[in-house]
C-alpha cells in the first residue's frame, strides 16, 4: 500500500507539471521544446520504474503465501512420516540413577539420539553433584531455530522443532515441559551429592573413626593388662602335657600358647570392628553406599560357604590332624637319629658320619612329601587321584632340581630385599641401557631405547654391576657430559664459554647446580675439554645427548671455532676450514 500511494502521488505530480507547462508562455521555439521533452521523457521513465516496483511487490507477495501454504503442507507431511515411524522407533531415554527423565528421538546435527541423552545426562550429573550450597536456575533461552535451556552461562540441553513435532508439540512447550523436569532432577541429585551432604557424611565419618579408635584402644588396653594375669592364674591350675615319658606341652609351651590365643582372639576382635565400621564409612556417602553391601558380601557369602565347609568336612579333618601328628613325630624321630650318627655316639657300618644331615634332609622332604600325598584326597573340593598327585609332584621336585633355576630363585629373592633397582627405573646392565619393565622371582626384562625387550636371568644381575640412573637423578641429579678437542691455538676461556652457552640452551638441564667445564687431557696436538650438566630426566638422556651436541656444534660454528683436533697442519695447504657456511 505504501508504493501504490507513491505510485498516485507521482502521477498527480506529473499532471500538474504537464498543465504548468502548457500554460507558460514559449520563451523560444527549439529550446523550450527541447526542456518539454527531456520533463516528459524523465517522467515517463518515474512511472515506469514505479510500475517495475509494484509489479515485483505482486510476484513477491504471491510467493511469499505460497511458501507458508508450502511449509504448512511440508509440516503436515513431517507429522505424518513421524507417525509412522512411532511404532518402531524406540528412542534414546534420559535415564538418571535408575528415574527415566524423558525421550529423545530425532538427531541435532551430527550427534545421534543417544550421543544427545549421554551428554545431557553428563551435564546433568556435573551440576547436580556439583560441590556447591546453590545450583544456578534453570531458564529457557529462545533462539532463532531452537530452544535451549540452560543452566546459569551452560547449556544443558538444545530443543528443535523435530523434537517438538516427535511429542506433539510446540518447541516451546517442550522446553517448559523439560526445564521443568531437569530442574526437579537437579535439585534432588544436589539434595543427596551436594556440599552439605558431603558436609554431614564428613561429620559422619570423623565420628564413627572416633568410635573405632576408642574401641580398638579399649580392645588393646584388655589385652595388655589381661594377658598376663590370666596367664598366672592358668598356670597355677594346669599341669604339663605329657606322653609316657615325652612332654608334648610343658608349662612353658601352654603359656606361649595361651599368648598367641589371646594375641589372636585380640586381631579376631579388631577385625570385627573393621568388618562393621568400615562399611559404614561407605555408606555416608551416596557416590560410595553400593559398596556397604558389596563388601559385607565379600565377606559374609565366603563366610557363610566356608562354615558350611567346615562343618562337612569335620570328619576328613581329623584323619588329616592323625596324618599330620604321625609324620611330625616321625620327622623328630629322624632327626633325632641322625643327630645321634652325626654326633658319633651312634655307629652304623657303611654309613659315616658326614652323611647324616643330607640325608635327614632327604628323607624330610620325602616324609612331608607321602603326607602332602595321603593328605591331598581328603581336602574339601579335591577330585584328584592320589597318583596323579604324586606324578604332579615328582615333576615338581624334577623342574626344581636345576641348580640355575635354584639360583635364580635365591638371586631374585635377595635382590628383592637389596632393592638395586624398581620396575620403571632407567638402569645399565653391562653395554645395555633401558627401562626395567618386569621383575619376576627368575629373570628380569629391561626395555631399551629401541624397544628390544631384553630377559636377563637374574643370577647374571647378581653377579655384575648395575647401574640405577633413576635412583641417580632422583636423588642427586646425573651428571650429563661430553668432550671436545680443540686446538691450542684457541684460548681456553673461549671454549669454556662456549661450551657453557651450549649447556644454557639445552632443554631438561639444571640451572642449578651451574653446569661446568673440566679440561681433561693436554695432548700433543690439542686440548681435550668437558662440559658437565645436572638433570632429572634419566629418561630423556639419549634427547638431552643429541641436543647437547647440536648446540655445541651451533655455538662453535657460529663463533668460527672450528672443532678438528689439527693433526692434518702439515697439510693444509688448500684446505678449506671445515666450518659449514652459512
């Protein structure tokens, strides 16, 4: 409407002009035609143009009601291929410690349904479990495309009108439905994760430690001040164990006993507290209150199955206390034999004197060994037969018998309680560099800098030096260094520099302690200098090497010091200085 009254307006002016004209009188003939006919044509390309406008104006009303007839008929289309797809999509549900929030099931760019629900649910979770008093509100945010609700300056999640057609609704009346349902979610999960739960569950905490710590002290404080007391007074009423002449229990041994009894009933107590106060502990938390019941399980279920084990296997028990008392008082009886042949006060023909501990140690093994084997049928849970038993183990005892192997066991073991090295520490064994990366009761693994995984039997290792360059840095800082042979031609305060300006730019080297600089060697020909340098990094000595180099030849070179120890003087007629150009 506003271009049709421009378009009147100009017309009307066009027409009075045209009749004040008409009207003037001719000043000229040519010239005053000429005026009339450049008005006339100026006017005529007005009301052309106007027309041009009104005619684009038509096309573009006319287009714009057949796109919103075109978006009506595509949004219908939309609804209905959604409603086909409901009997057989599932979606992805928001699903929050078990509380099933609400569906997604349309994509937002290039993340799936699911990917959404994850990352929604991700959000969620931060901001309820947040270590704060106070969430931030949840609000709407309305944007061109899409509704996103947002928690203070994050976005928890963004609504499209897909999601809204998927439901049945407007976008906006989702975002209402679904902030409204996140902000219940989030100020229950705040409820039971947030800073004034953790406050309480602290509080908690102390409290029941406290409790555990008194009762504990008051466990220790019986047992010191009971045991001995209760000892004098069973003493008093008991009398040594014996048989015929043997004393299997003297006073001596009953009270040692009566000790470690009462030591253990002490421990048995403890652990009970343990067993009652440290799920608790777990369960003053939410995040950590599944584990009360996984660890009372871990220890009630094996319980219960091993009290029902012991009371069937009552029976079988006692055969093996009758087997295992038999052959105890054999093994005494050997050894008191062989101490009597050893001693000389008893003399068998053949047989010497210098042959009793070895063979009493023989026939130990083998005596412990027929009553593992009587013993071995009559364990809870074991189906085995008593020959494959034997068989087992006499290939236990062959596999065994190897010196080397026997060696290596004792070599691991000592070097265990030596402590030369740990797995991860950079050592060198020999010409061989690397990390330890396996220690076993046999052999040892070393990886090298290029990744070739040495064993080394560790009977080797005991028998030759290591060197543990972790231990080195960690404590003391190794020492990185390297030589050059300079000419005497040069001063020697240069080199000095210059090696040190090297070091200075190094990466992984200490400023403190302040690299230094030794001359090492006067030779015939030249001087030998040595630039020394602290680092942590044992790890990184191959790189630190290489860049220690590199620098020291950028440093020389850019100096115009040339490193060649000159033995070539003689001739060096035409020799160019072996110094890279630039």
């Amino acid at each position: 409407m506003k271009y049709c009254y421009r378009y009147i307006f100009l017309i009307v002016v066009m027409l009075v002009a045209l009749s004040v004209q008409a009207q003037e009188p001719q000043v000229t003939g040519d010239s005053s035609t000429v005026a009339k006919d450049t008005l006339v044509q100026s006017l005529r390309n007005k009301v052309q143009e106007l027309e041009m406008q009104r005619i684009l104006m038509q096309e573009q009303l006319e287009k714009s009601g057949e796109a919103v007839r075109n978006d009506s008929l595509r949004l219908a289309r939309r609804k209905s291929r959604i409603d086909s797809l409901r009997s057989y999509t599932l979606g992805a549900p928001l699903i929050i410690e078990g509380d099933t929030l609400f569906v997604l099931y349309y994509r937002r760019g290039g993340m799936l349904p699911e990917a959404r629900v994850e990352d929604i649910r991700e959000k969620i979770m931060d901001i309820g479990t947040s270590m704060t008093l106070f969430t931030d509100s949840i609000y709407i945010f309305e944007g061109e495309f899409t509704t996103d609700i947002m928690a203070g300056d994050e976005m928890l999640m963004s609504i499209t009108d897909y999601d809204g057609l998927w439901q049945n609704k407007t976008r906006q009346e989702l975002a209402v439905e679904y902030r409204a349902i996140i902000e219940k979610k989030i100020q229950q999960l705040h409820a039971e994760y947030g800073l004034k739960q953790k406050l309480i569950g602290v509080l908690y905490v102390v409290g029941s430690m406290v409790v555990l710590w008194l009762l504990i002290w008051t466990t220790n404080y019986c047992y010191r001040r009971w045991r001995y007391r209760l000892l004098r007074k069973l003493l008093r009423r008991t009398r040594p164990l014996a048989i015929k002449d043997y004393e299997v229990l003297n006073l001596h041994r009953q009270g040692i006993l009566f000790l470690t009894g009462f030591n253990v009933l002490r421990y048995m107590v403890i652990l009970f507290l343990l067993f009652i106060f440290v799920p608790m502990f777990f369960a003053a938390f939410p995040e950590t209150k599944s584990f009360t019941y996984t660890i009372f399980g871990y220890v009630w279920n094996p319980f219960v199955s091993i009290l029902k084990s012991i009371v069937g296997f009552l029976p079988k028990f006692f055969q093996i206390i009758v087997i295992i008392f038999c052959f105890r008082y054999l093994v005494k009886g050997l050894h008191y034999l062989m101490n009597e042949i050893g001693s000389g006060r008893l003399k068998v023909n053949g047989f010497y004197a210098d042959w009793a501990q070895p063979t009493y140690l023989i026939l130990r093994v083998l005596c412990y060994s027929f009553m593992i084997v009587m013993i071995w049928p009559l364990l809870p849970s074991s189906d085995s037969q008593v020959f494959q038993g034997v068989s087992v183990f006499i290939g236990v005892i062959v596999s065994l018998g190897s010196s080397s192997i026997i060696g290596n066991v004792m070599a691991g073991m000592v070097m265990t309680y030596m402590r030369p090295f740990h797995v991860g520490d950079f050592i060198k064994y020999g010409d061989t560099e690397g990390f330890v990366i396996e220690k076993t009761v046999l052999v040892t693994r070393i990886r090298t800098r290029k990744n070739d995984v040495i064993t080394i039997p560790n009977a080797n290792l005991m028998a030759s030096q290591t060197t543990n360059y972790t231990f080195s840095a960690h404590n003391y800082g190794v020492i990185v260094h390297t030589k050059v042979t300079i000419g005497y031609d040069m001063q020697w305060q240069k080199i000095r520099d210059l090696l040190l300006a090297a070091a200075a730019k190094t990466s992984h080297l200490q400023k403190k302690p302040e690299p230094f600089v030794r001359v090492t060697a006067l030779d015939d020909f030249y001087v030998e200098y040595e630039i020394n340098a602290y680092t942590r990094k044992s790890d990184l000595l191959g790189d630190i090497y290489s860049e220690l180099h590199q620098n020291i030849l950028d440093s020389f070179h850019s100096n115009g010091v040339e490193i060649m120890s000159p033995h070539i003087f003689a001739h060096r007629n035409n020799l160019e200085v072996q110094i890279p150009k630039e």
